[in-house]
C-alpha cells in the first residue's frame, strides 16, 4: 500500500488482481519502486510507482515509464496521513 506522501506516476487501473500484479512484477523488474493505492474508484486495483520528493522528479519517471510502456499515465500526490 502507498503510505509515503509524494508524488506518483499512476500507471495502471486493475479490476483484476493478475493483471495488476503482472505490471507491477514489470515495473519492479525494471527497477521502479511500486505500491497499490489505499483509496480506489470501483474496486479498481490503481498501480502507483514513486514516492518521488517532487513533482519534476516524478515527471522524469513519468516520461521513462511512457517510453518503456507505450502508455500514457498520471500523476498523482499523496499527502501525509
């Protein structure tokens, strides 16, 4: 679960659990930090990469992660909890 407050890079939206954990074994395997959302819309499975401190650093990885998936994906930022 994402518990740090940063910035993110949301990369997926899952209703299935196999189809979340297959990006997420990806992403790990390439060398990206990942975690699952606490708060989803419609059950849905959300696939977080970060936390990164800024929103520029968090865009850089934004930029790479689009490269290497062909994908667009969103930003997010968490807040303290």
């Amino acid at each position: 679960m994402c518990r740090r407050p940063g910035w993110y890079v949301q990369v997926g939206a899952f209703a299935e659990d196999w189809r979340f954990e297959r990006l997420r074994i990806r992403m790990q395997h390439d060398g990206f930090a990942t975690c699952k959302a606490l708060q989803t819309p419609m059950d849905l499975s959300l696939l977080l990469v970060g936390a990164y401190p800024t929103r520029d650093s968090a865009r850089r990885a934004q930029l790479r992660i689009k490269k290497l998936l062909g994908t667009d994906n969103y930003l997010r930022h968490l807040l303290a909890r």
